[in-house]
C-alpha cells in the first residue's frame, strides 16, 4: 500500500525534450499532483513557482544550465525539496554530479513505476 501523498503536492519539472516533457507533466498530474513546469533552466531559476515545489525532476542534459547547476543555484535561492534527474544515457560526470547532490538518477527512457514511486517516497519523507 502506497503511503499518502499531500494533496497540494506541486512537482517542478525541468526539461528541455518537449515530448518528454509532456509526458512527464501527464503522469504527474495523472497521480494527483499539482505540476509546474520549464523547457529552460534559466526560467526556472528565476522562477518564483519553483521555489514552492515539494519534488524537482530535473533533466541533467538542458542546453543553457545543466541539471546539477541549476539544482545548486535553486538551493542558493532556499530551495531545499528533494530532486530527481532523468538523463539519457548519463556519462560519468553526470553520475558523479548527480550523486554529489544527493539526488537519484532514472535512466531515460522512463518505464515503469520506477519514477512515480521515487516521487511518492521523497515526497512523503519530506512530510
């Protein structure tokens, strides 16, 4: 049995792949979460929506600030809820940045339940 999740849980979603992002804004919403979401890093950054985020699935790979940087520059901000990065094929650099950060990494493509039960456990750790 899945432990509750907050009804006014928001996800921040960064990522860049349009169609990836889409479907990620579905299967959050799909699982009662409230989501907020960003093709760019640097509108995220400067975003005051995130900064109310109970979850971050971060893509690693954006094109203006990667995954990690941004992750650093919202935490300097006060951002202190958990993240998430998604990543094709991620290089070690990428799993080295990401582990640094304390953050799990999923494997794009994503399949399964893996994400929404990462999501859910995060969120109601945070609780």
């Amino acid at each position: 049995m899945h432990s509750p999740v907050p009804p006014s849980a928001l996800i921040a979603i960064v990522e860049d792949d349009v169609a990836v992002l889409g479907s990620l804004e579905f299967a959050m919403r799909a699982q009662g979460y409230a989501v907020c979401s960003f093709e760019r890093s640097l509108d995220a950054l400067h975003s005051q929506e995130i900064l109310g985020a109970d979850c971050l699935l971060l893509d690693y790979a954006l094109p203006d600030l990667d995954g990690a940087a941004l992750l650093h520059a919202l935490r300097s901000r006060g951002l202190s809820c958990p993240a998430i990065f998604v990543a094709s094929s991620p290089s070690v650099r990428c799993r080295r940045e990401v582990a640094e950060a304390g953050a799990p990494l999923i494997e794009k493509p994503l399949l399964g339940e893996r994400l929404n039960e990462l999501v859910r456990q995060l969120i109601t750790e945070g609780t």
